[in-house]
C-alpha cells in the first residue's frame, strides 16, 4: 500500500512537471509573438514616420523608404544592382575570410599555449579596447581609400568585435 502511494506521489510530480513545461512553453511562445508583433509595428510606425516627414523635404537632401524600394526594384531588374554590389560583397568576404581565420588560428593559439595567452593577453584586450571606428582615419592615411584600407577595417570590425558566448545544451 505504501509502495502504491509513492509511485502515484511519484507519477503526480511528473505530470505536474509536465503541465508546467507545457504552460512555460505557452507563455514563452506568446512571449515571442508579443515580442514580434511589438517590432513589427515599431517598424511600420517608423516607416510611416519617416515617409510623412521625408515627403515634405527636398528629395535630393532626404529621400522617402518608398523613393528608395522603387529605386532598388529598378536597380534589381536592370541588373545594375550587382555591378555595385558584387565589389563590395568581394570586399566583404575576403576581410570576413581574414578574420575568422586570424582569429581562429589565435584562438587555437592562446587555448594550447598559456605562456602565449599571458604574453599576448593584454595587447589582445588593449587593442579590442580601442573603437575601431577612432583608428579609421590612421588606416586611411597608411592604406588610402582603396581595397586594402576596406579589408583593414573589415578585418578590425570582424576580430576585435566578435565574442564568443558560450555553447547552452
């Protein structure tokens, strides 16, 4: 009798366990919906803000979103897009490329190597410190204004600004 009693005190906790993940599971999806629906508008009122406003001033000081969609649809269709976009995206992955690598190899680097970790630890952390937007104009005056100084700062963006969060099972 005492066994039975336990079992169904056991069998109680469990399904209570459950209808608890359940209800948590249910706020958390409504919470995400709310969340959604909250952006949603915020994007359309800023939108429609932003149209209401940008119709009363000159086009050429300050465009509409509406003037800027029709403009990409043209750019899209003529094909004109992708003569613009394409150097930029190459641009894009070669210091995305650079950094991941760079920092990968570092990563690996200072994770086997603790005497390099303590040697090189505080230049790593004094540099991420620095506002990589501060050192652009040093980087336009060493690489000018061509590829190499786009890739620098790519490069700077990429490795000194990403952080990694640990992995939740």
């Amino acid at each position: 009798m005492a066994v039975q009693a336990v079992e169904i005190a056991i069998d109680d906790a469990g399904a209570e366990r459950a209808a608890a993940r359940q209800i948590a599971a249910t706020r958390k999806r409504r919470r995400t919906l709310q969340m959604l629906a909250i952006r949603i508008v915020s994007i359309a009122a800023a939108l429609s803000l932003w149209q209401f406003v940008g119709s009363g001033i000159d086009p050429v000081l300050f465009t509409t979103p509406l003037a800027v969609a029709k403009a990409a649809y043209r750019m899209i269709v003529s094909g004109e897009l992708w003569t613009y976009l394409w150097p930029s995206l190459i641009i894009f992955a070669v210091g995305l490329t650079i950094a991941a690598c760079v920092g990968i190899a570092t990563g690996l680097l200072l994770a086997h190597y603790w005497v390099l970790d303590v040697a090189l630890g505080i230049y790593i952390t004094f540099l991420y410190s620095i506002p990589a937007v501060a050192l652009v104009p040093l980087i336009v005056l060493w690489a000018g204004f061509e590829s190499a100084a786009k890739i620098i700062v790519l490069f700077l963006f990429a490795f000194f600004r990403s952080r990694s969060t640990p992995i939740r099972a």
